[in-house]
C-alpha cells in the first residue's frame, strides 16, 4: 500500500533552515507529481509547493518562494523541502502528498517551530 513518511522536522531559531524528507514507497514514485502542504494551528492546511514526477517542474506558495525548494530523488523514492531563512510564520505541521488514481494520499506530518 502506498507509505507516505516524513521527518526532519524540530525546532530552529528565526533565519535557520532545515531540510524535510518524505519516503515514499508503495507506488511508482517517479510518475507522479508530488506535493508539501503545511498546517499552522488553527489554520486550514495550505499548498506548500509541488514538483513533477521527473523534477522537471516546481511551484511554490507565494509566502515562501526564494525561500523553501522542492526537490527529488526517484532513486531513492525520497522527496524533499529545503527550508531556508525561516520565519515565525512558517511555524507548522508539514505533510507530504500525492495523487494517486484520484485518491489524495498523506503522511502524518513532521513538525516544525521556528521561534527564538
């Protein structure tokens, strides 16, 4: 069945980074897009950023672009979200997602806490 894990996230001071991961395994990883989403509490879950099955293509959020890349490795079935000069604001839970045969599929998320 399809696994979607994440990790790396903590906590990190404003300006720091952090880089999270998402295993993938279950599922053909390298035909499909693949997705990080965010929820802060009390907020509705928003798209973070999204990148191709082949990593050709990425989008991003307007409040983080030149800020968080998405990456791949079809390799290692792994996806990933750099986290650069992090705000406050960036505090949540993030969460990696796919399509797949027009079911939407989640992980349970890895948390991350910017704050001094």
């Amino acid at each position: 069945q399809v696994q979607l894990v994440e990790s790396g996230g903590g906590l990190v001071q404003p300006g720091g980074s952090l880089r999270l991961s998402c295993a993938a395994s279950g599922f053909v990883f390298g035909s499909y897009d693949m997705s990080w989403y965010r929820q802060a509490p009390g907020k509705e879950r928003e798209l973070v950023a999204t990148i191709t099955g082949d990593g050709s293509i990425t989008n991003y959020a307007d409040p983080v672009k030149g800020r968080l890349t998405v990456s791949r490795d079809n390799a290692k079935n792994i996806v990933y979200l750099q986290m650069n000069s992090l705000k406050p604001e960036d505090t949540a839970k993030y969460f990696c997602n796919c399509q797949i045969g027009g079911r939407s599929k989640w992980g349970r998320g890895t948390q991350v806490t910017v704050s001094s």
